[in-house]
C-alpha cells in the first residue's frame, strides 16, 4: 500500500484556522469599546471555528493506494474503492504554497455502490508522492479512465 495524499488533512484545516483568526482579530477591533459583546462574539466566532476545522479535520481522507484498490481513509471510515471504478482523474493548475512548497489540487471521481459519480478532493506535491505511477495503473486497469493533467511532469 502506497501513500497517495500527503497529510491531506493538515492541509484542508488551513483556510478555516486563517478565516477564524481574522474573525477574532475583527471581533477584538470592531468591538473593543463594548466588552461583554466582545467576549460573547469571541465564544461564538471559536465555537463555530473550532467545529469547522474539527469537521474539515475527521472527514478529510488520506489516500493510499494498491495494486487493486483506492483506500480512503479518515478519523471515522476506512473505504476500498477498485481501481477500475475510477472514471476521472483531474490534476487542476490551482494551487497552494506552504512554506514553500507548492501543492496542487488533484481530484478523483469514481462510481460507488450505488453506481453514482462522486469524487475525493486532496493536494498533492509534485515531487514527493506516487502520481504518475497511480495514474498509468489506473489507466492500465481502466482504459476508459479520462486524465487530465493541466500541470506537465
């Protein structure tokens, strides 16, 4: 079993812990003359935030793959999707730099047991992950695979 995402759901935290810093730093700057609506918008604002990057965080998968299948693992569920479900592979010019290092967005559609299309949405870094060697497995499996790489390798 090989690592597809790399700390997939560090990643997917980030924009909420920015957005709920800059609504607490609005909250204190808004309403620094009125202290008790102050310290009741900082509960709400870190109770909504906290929820959100708690959500994000355990239904975020990680992605791991086989000879065979798709593993989608989170905090809660562990899913097997076979390699020759996948119907589209997307890699998207859009991107995010950490520290800089520069990921890219990457998604997966597949057919489920319901035969219904979903997709699992991660960032993956062009130099450290097994990308080229999923995809030219899924294509190996699934001919009818459509890939689409708007970044070249």
């Amino acid at each position: 079993m090989k690592l597809l995402s790399k700390n997939n759901s560090g990643l997917k935290i980030i924009l909420p812990i920015v957005i709920s810093l800059f609504g607490l730093l609005a909250v204190f700057g808004l309403l620094k003359d009125f202290p008790i609506l102050k310290y009741a918008a900082t509960l709400i604002v870190l109770i909504i935030g906290v929820r959100t990057i708690y959500g994000i965080y355990t239904n975020a998968y990680d992605l791991f793959y086989s000879k065979e299948f798709l593993i989608l693992k989170n905090q809660r569920t562990e899913r097997k999707i076979a390699l020759g479900n996948i119907t589209k592979l997307k890699l998207s010019s859009s991107e995010i730099r950490i520290m800089g290092n520069q990921h890219y967005e990457y998604d997966i559609y597949f057919e489920n047991e319901k035969n219904q299309i979903e997709w699992v949405t991660f960032y993956v870094s062009i130099l450290d992950n097994y990308l080229w060697e999923f995809q030219d497995l899924v294509k190996t499996l699934s001919p009818n695979t459509v890939i689409e790489n708007s970044t070249k390798h």
